[in-house]
C-alpha cells in the first residue's frame, strides 16, 4: 500500500470509543472512498478488532510496546495489534513519549511483526534524528498547537518547510491545529506527504465535511 | 458479583493472544462452571471485546491510565474497556507501575465508570498503601517470584501472613510462583481470597488440568 | 531534633542556587534563631555541601532515589546527601513523581542512611496511603495550588482537616500556595506541624520578612 | 579545551562518593598529567563543587534536566551545575534514560548555559539518531556490557566501526566493559576520539595504575 495521505487520530474521545469509532471509520472509508485519499484510522487498541472487521480502511494503533511473547502485563504487543488486522501504528505520540531506546527497540519488534510505523516527533530536529531508526513514516507535530485553533502550517511555516528540507516530504505528515483545506493544502504544495488530524474532525460539527475538506486539501496541493 | 477467586493474567503471550486468548478463555469458563470457582480473566487491551462477546466470564484488563474523554493518544480508557464490557481491570502491576498519585486519580477515573479494580504492590506494605485509595481488591506478588518456580506461598508465607493481617483477606489476592493445588489451598487457608496466576496456566503443558487443580485448591483452602 | 516546622524549597530558582542559595540559607538560620522556630532548607544537590559548610540549619534534599553504593549514573543517592552533612530529603515532590515500589525502596535505603524523609502527597489520601510506608514527615500539598497566589488553608481548608486526622498532625506540613502569618496560623491551629514553602519566600519582595511573618504564624498557630 | 579522551564515571559508587570522590579526582588529574591526555571525571551532583574546587581538570555532571530558573523540586539544573563550574554534564545515560524531545530540550537549556553535553546511546543508530540534536559528544555504550568483563572493543566491535562511519569519529566516545590499554588502542584505532569508563577504573585494585594503562592505550592508538 501507498503511505496513508490523512491519519485521523481517534485517541480517546468518547465519541470515537466503541460503536462511534465504528461510527466514524465508516465515514473515513467513505470520504476515502469518494476522494481517491488514502485516509487510515488510529484507534484505541480495544477498539482495534471492531473497526479492522467491519470497514476496509488502513486501522492503525496509537502506541505500541516494545513487547514481545511473554511477560508484559499491560502492554500494547505488537502481535497482538497484528493479530487483530491492523495495519501499523503510531509510535512516540506527544501524549506517550517513550526514551529513543525504546523507540529504537519498538520499531525493531514491530517492524518484525509486519506493522507500518509512524513515529511521532515535535520538531523537525527530533523527527530527523527519530527518521535514523527507520520507522515508515514521521509525523511532526508542535504539541504546544495540538487541539489548537491555529495550525501547524500557518502559525510555523519554518517547521514545515524545515521538516520537508531535513527528513525528506514522501515519508512525512504534519499535525497540530489542522482544521481545514487550505492548511491541508499548504502542507502539500510545501511537499509534504500529508497530515496527522485529531479534533479537527473527532470535535467537527460535521465529520464527513470537515474530512471530506481535508481530502480535497490533499488534491489541491497536489495540483500545485 | 461476588470477588472473584482466581485472576488469570494473559499478559502478552502469544498462546493467549488474539485466538488463543478466546481459547484459554474458554478453558477458565469450562473450569470455572465445572467447580464453581470464580475465574477472571486478564486480557490484552485489544482482545478484549472477542472475549467478553464469546465467553460468560469476568474478563479485566491488564492496565488502565486515568483517562477520560479527550486527548490520551495511545492511553487505555477506563471508558474504552467499559464499552467494550470489561467488568474491571487490573492496575499497577509490576511489569507496568505508575506514580501512586497516578493510582489515585485512575482509581477515581475507573471507579466512575464502573470498573472492579485490582491493584498490584509488591508487598504487603506497599499493598497497605494502596489499599488506602480504595481499590475493590489488592493483589500481592513480590516481583523476584513472578514467573518462577517458587511460589510466595512457600518462599514468604510472612508475606501472605502480612498481607491478610493488613489488608483483610477477603478483598486480597496473592500472585507469583503459584504453580499447583498445594500453593492455593495454603494461601486460602492463611485467609487470602485467591490467587493472581499467570506463567503457571499459560505455560503449562495442560492448562486446563493446571486450572482445574488451582480451583479444586481454593476450595480445599476453604474446607480448611 | 524536633521535627521541623517550616521547610523552605529552593527549587531550581536562580536567586536560590549557588551563592544565592547560601545567602537564602543564612536569613533562614537568622529567622530560626529570632523566633525559636525549627526551619530547614531543601536545596539543589549541587548546593548542599556548601550551605551544610556555611551554616547551622537542618539541610535537606529535594529528591533521592533508591540508589547504593553501585552503577546508578545520573541518581542521587541517599549516601552521596548523607556524605554531605545532609538532614534528611523531601521525596516524591509534585514535580519529581515516582511509583509507590520506587517509594518504598527509597525509604528503606535512606533510612538505612539515616536521612530524614518527608515524603509529599497530593491529597490527604495520597499522604495516608505513603504515611503506610513510614516516612519520617508527611507533607501534603494540592499541586494545582503550588505555586499560586491562594494558600491551601484559605482554597481547601477540608484537605488540612482531613490530613490531620487522617495522618496526625505532629508529622505533618502543609504545603501550596501558603504566603502569609495566617495562612501559616490556620494551619497549626488546625492541628498541623508545619509548612512546606517555596515561593512565598524564594519569590518575595523581602524574603527575610516574609519568613519571620510565617514563623510568627507558627508561633500564633501553637498559642490557639 | 579540547573533546576529552577519557571520561570516568563515578556513578554512585561508595568509593568515588565525597571525600572519595576527591582523591579518585585527584589520580585522574595526576594521570592526565604525566600523560598529557585530556581526563575528566563524571561525578554525583551533591560532589560537584568540592571536585571543581579542588582539582584543575574538566568536572562534569552526570545526568541534568531541561530544568530552568523556577519550580523544578529535585531536579539538576544546567544552571546549578554551571554555578558550580561543571565544565558539561553526561546526559542520556543507560542508567538514566529520558524522551527524545527531553534530550532536545536538555540540549537547548545546557548550551544556553555554557555546558559540553557529552549524549549517551546504547547503539551506532540511537548515536546517530542523538547526534542529529547536536550535543558536543556522543558516547555509545552497549548497555548489555556495562559493567561487565568483554569490552565492547572485543565483543561488538562492529558497533565502534559503524559508529565512527555514522558519527564521526572526532566526537565520538566509546564505552562498556573498557578495562585495559588493548581495549582503549584499538578503539583509538578504529578512528573513535576515546572511552568512556566506570568499574573499569571505580572497581580496580590500584585505580591510579589502570587508568595510566588507559591514557597510555590513547597515546597507542593515536600513534597507529
């Protein structure tokens, strides 16, 4: 598969818990569906099984461990994401950071059992240095912008331009703060490979048209 | 429900995990109506919802974070396993520790959403301490057991003797080395409500015979 | 000794590190000596040795961890404190949190030392639960409040009631927000030991006269 | 000054901790001496000053926080370490780990005040991941022969070449179960700047003796 263009993070809103996730991957795969954007789904890991079976979208994980068989007493095992049908996960959120041992051991575990990892980072230096360790794709959030009503993409630029400079576009998303076309836009015409969303569409007054927005954000970029 | 007598750990074994899980699972339930034992189950975040819609066991998770409806990426919501109809979760335990102001507050958070909570300590101190934050029930393992061949019940009877006098038995549970009939009849007997069981089910050549002479301990333990 | 009555917490502040931390450390002692109260410092480990040297006030550290004699680069062992002439240590400070087994093993080790420990809590129950592992003091001190322009006497009076009884009053500071002789008052009146202080003093305009107005609130405190 | 070609860490060990930690300064500045090869010393923060003031050869901490003037309890300060005459600090270390975006912001804070930041990493790939947030040095150490009795100059010399290829060797030290003039000579060799070592000097029979051996394996391997 093609790197995902739009990750819409779930995290841990109620109204993307249980059936709403379900609710709401299907409006995913539907925007997906009539845009032609790749768009995957980062789920909470009860969630995951639920929403892999019944939706045909990329579902990814939000955290993993660098566990493997044995004793890791509530951790996210990468086997046990894959067993469910994931098809990677998200790794070294803002909300979970984790030591770059451990990103280093996590993405050596997960890329065993087959997951597609993008590693998170808050700036263009750490997704570069966390670019060494050879995740799939680095998504470059400012977390002080995360939630936020200002995007990444208006209110730093540099950091998106920087990013795309130092880590190379193919393999990058940027997040925090995006809300609408014309930020998705931005991003992709300064060559980015697409965007990490969260409350920009699990908050929208109307899901399916604010990601539906963003989707058509990805086609104008890349219009130029 | 009644507190529940035996707590398998699944942790992140392969031979319980996705399919295997529902397996083993079905193998407590078996073992549980045979002796009318009360047998929980602690699963992985993401083979919960399998296991609770295809077996009639209380099924835990293995850890919860205080987090509720809101930005927690990569967090496991007391919420999420609600709705996904876990009956309670362990917390603490010690491949997986948080701050004790961290207990607090997801005790708190798992409470108002219904969860039964087991916390872990390692000893009957610590186990004290945290039972002062009114979990449902504690469990004490000494960590340097866990997964060996030696039982608490045989190396540090004083603990299991600490634990009840401290604590009070009938919300206690006791974990690491428990391997056989013997081990749980002494526990019982000493007043502990049950047993925290992991390697010496999903290890055993014959977990279900390993079970069933666990359970038919517990009631030996009552017998006296 | 007697257990202190005022603990003033250099933090990181500039004008309480190096020299400055030196002349904070001697208006302390000069305060003590005026008004017969037992005041006692907590400063940056770097700082200990020579406010030990320079003056004639019980030192304490900020934080230590279970550290021995060994292979713990980058910890604070209670024996490297101990080595330098200091009194005991705070522990588990709002801004330096650790698990309740790290709590545990901590006490033991620096009792072992012979350090002094006044484990922090967040709440009265938090205070109890670690008042279970046998700290030599308690404070308690509601994090929202630390740092803040209202005192935890005036804001939450119930916490203060509750920690007394909860945990006793003679090994118990209060701590958050407190900046004045009846804030400092309230608190003894209400059966408290003492505070635990930081910014009310490293931040006054008069840091000598602030300390004597909450030492003469000490004194106010114990008259009724 | 110059990178420095051999630091030894004290950690917390009893005999490099006060007064010892002196006289085990005092043969490393005397060995630098005689050899002309630039030694510092990596000691516990409470041991800082009187090291500094006491001996004429580069004094560094072990671990700091990204911890700035203000409400920081228990932290190492870059500031505090610097009041002291800290020449840098190790950060990062095995026994000490912290988030990538901590080692950024630790970076950014210690160079804004003066410190020589020597980043520590388990492999070649962390190493250069870390060098990538531009300390002024990189220590690679497999943690697995910490402390141990193979180098790993003998067991994994594979991880010195690729670090020197990844890295750059001007800046790169290397460490784990370094004992002898032979382990220092062939990292030297290998194009690596100098080591890192800790029991190797903190735990031997005559420390004065088999730090020379060192020095004079820097010297070996400098003349090829």
């Amino acid at each position: 598969m093609e790197n995902p263009q739009i990750i819409v993070n779930f995290k841990t809103y109620a109204n993307a818990t249980g059936f709403n996730a379900l609710n709401l991957a299907r409006i995913v795969e539907k925007v997906g569906k009539d845009t032609g954007v790749i768009i995957g789904v980062a789920v909470q890991a009860v969630d995951l099984s639920r929403v892999v079976e019944n939706t045909n979208i990329p579902v990814f994980g939000q955290h993993f461990d660098a566990a493997s068989d044995g004793a890791y007493t509530g951790h996210i095992a990468p086997h046990g994401l894959k067993n469910h049908g994931a098809h990677g996960s998200l790794l070294n959120h803002s909300e979970k950071r984790i030591s770059i041992d451990d990103i280093e051991e996590a993405i050596d575990v997960g890329r065993r059992e087959g997951l597609f990892i993008i590693a998170c980072a808050d700036t263009a230096y750490t997704g570069k240095a966390i670019s060494e360790l050879d995740p799939h794709m680095i998504a470059v959030e400012p977390p002080e912008l995360i939630g936020g009503d200002v995007s990444v993409c208006t209110a730093k630029p540099q950091i998106v331009t920087d990013a795309v400079a130092m880590i190379g576009g193919d393999r990058l998303l940027i997040g925090a703060g995006i809300k609408n076309r014309e930020d998705v836009k931005s991003a992709v015409k300064a060559g980015v490979r697409g965007v990490l969303v969260a409350s920009g569409i699990t908050r929208a007054y109307d899901p399916e048209s604010a990601l539906r927005e963003m989707a058509l954000g990805i086609l104008d970029g890349l219009k130029g």
